[in-house]
C-alpha cells in the first residue's frame, strides 16, 4: 500500500505542477469553486441585475434589496467508482478496475489538498461501499486504503441506481466524478439530472481485449456479470463489426450526451499514460471558468 500510496502522489504533484505553470505562475485549483454563493443582501444600486433583486427583503417597504454573493471557495467533491466485474478486463494490475481505483485515488489527493470535503460510493448493481464526504490527508489515505481492499459481493451493474442514490444523499451542488467503463444501459436520465443540478465530470475507462480479439475460429466467452458463457466466431467479420460498432458507438453517444449537458467528459485506455489525459482535462476546464 505504501508504494501506491507513493505512486499516486507523484501522479497527483505530476498534475498540479502541469496546470499551475499553464496558469503562469497563478494559483489556480485543480478543483476550482462550484460558483457562487449567496452572501448578504443590500439597498439597490443603478446598474444592479434586477435578476438579483430580493423580493422577499423589498417588500418589507424599506426600499429595492439586491442579493450579494461571493465566490465559492471550499469545492465538495464526490466520486461514484464502478467496481462491477465488467471492469475487470485487462492485464494484471492494469485491468480497468485498477486504473479506475487509481484515478480515484489520484483525484481524491489532489481534492484534499486544495481543502475539499471528498465522498466516495463504490456501486455495482448495489452499494458496495460509501466513504462518507471527509477532509484531510489521513481521510485521502483511508480512500485510497477503503478502495483498494474493497471485493465486491455483486458482480452486475446499475449504474443507473448508483446516480439516483448520489441524487438522492448529495444536497448541496458538487462536483461529482463518474468512473465507470458505461457497459451498461438506462443511465442517460440520471446523468442528464446530476449535469443539471451538479458538476459532472465523466471518466470513461476501456482496455483494448474488449474490440481487439485474435481470429481463432468458434470460442467460448464468459460474461462475468451474467455467469453465463456464449460461443462466438471471433473470425467472422460480422463479429468485429459488432464489437466495433458496439464500443465505439457507446463513446460517441457517451461523448455526445456530456457535451449537450455542459458536461466533462475524457476516455482513458488502460494501456496509455491517464496522467497527460486528466491535465488537459482540469486545465481545460479551469480556462473555460476563467
């Protein structure tokens, strides 16, 4: 655990030294404020958004109140990690499931070191594990630890569900980080709800085995979420087309889907360097809320 803990905290300086020089010597978060939040209230000025205007306050006759607000610094985070079996595809310890926990843990540091109250709930088809929204480093560890040990008790997946029950427990608007390799259906709603009410940022994971098998002929495959074990001919083209159209349609329309949310979205193999890909990702994203 040491040597993870010491990996993904040379990932975590490795990303924030990468976007505070692009901001030229300017502190600029990783995980910035959500926005604004209200502050005090005041007599009306010329000029003032009459959007802003407290009607509440003004009708007590004393004259136009408008609302202040300050920037929101303090960001809570939450992370809903898939730990379902379809994640488990890939060479060892680079399966997709480890390098989702590894995201996790690298984004889970570098929150709590900018002061961030960080969440986690780990989700199958059901909750396998909820780490309740906590700061400082010793509760980053504990994540990393929580995570890492975790065996799921299910091997399906909902992710649906796992969205609902974030709507559900997280009140107050935060940025909320889905990792999952999306092998599912039926979520598009609730992540459509969690883009409105919330920040979202979508980590989509895949590993190469799953569009590039080799041409042996009819073999058996054994689905690890289902139990069940299904014959295909891996050399018929009618199979890659299949697998291509399947996997790589599922990104476009996940891709899509984000970008008409206002949301983030960055697909991350298991075989390539996820670093560079998550510092275009914050530093796109602190530019646009510049």
């Amino acid at each position: 655990m040491k040597e993870l803990v010491s990996k993904l905290r040379k990932y975590e300086i490795r990303i924030r030294k990468a976007i505070n020089s692009q901001m030229q010597g300017n502190y600029h978060s990783v995980f910035k404020g959500s926005g604004l939040e209200f502050d005090d209230v005041r007599l009306y000025q010329y000029g003032d958004d009459i959007r802003h205007i407290d009607w509440h306050a003004s009708a007590k006759g004393h004259g136009a109140y408008i609302k202040t607000f300050k920037e929101e610094k303090e960001q809570n985070v939450f992370f809903i990690l898939d730990v379902s079996a379809s994640q488990k595809i890939g060479k060892p310890n680079s399966q997709k499931l480890d390098i989702a926990k590894e995201i996790c843990g690298v984004l889970s540091l570098s929150a709590i070191r900018e002061d961030s109250s960080v969440g986690v709930v780990c989700y199958s088809d059901q909750k396998e594990k909820y780490i309740k929204p906590g700061k400082g480093i010793k509760h980053a560890y504990e994540i990393i630890n929580d995570i890492f040990k975790l065996e799921p008790s299910s091997t399906k997946t909902n992710l649906s569900k796992a969205m609902g029950m974030a709507l559900s427990m997280i009140k107050r608007k935060s940025l909320i980080v889905v990792i999952s390799d999306f092998i599912d259906e039926g979520y598009e709603r609730n992540l459509k709800s969690i883009a409105r009410k919330h920040d979202l940022v979508v980590v989509h994971i895949s590993d190469e085995r799953e569009t590039k098998f080799p041409k042996v002929g009819i073999v058996p495959l054994y689905d690890k979420e289902s139990g069940r074990t299904i014959w295909v001919n891996t050399s018929s083209s009618e199979f890659k087309g299949v697998l291509d159209k399947y996997y790589e349609g599922n990104r476009t329309e996940l891709k899509n889907l984000c970008i008409r949310n206002n949301s983030s979205y960055v697909h991350i193999n298991t075989q390539e360097d996820y670093v560079p890909k998550l510092i275009r990702l914050f530093k796109f994203r602190n530019k646009i809320r510049k």
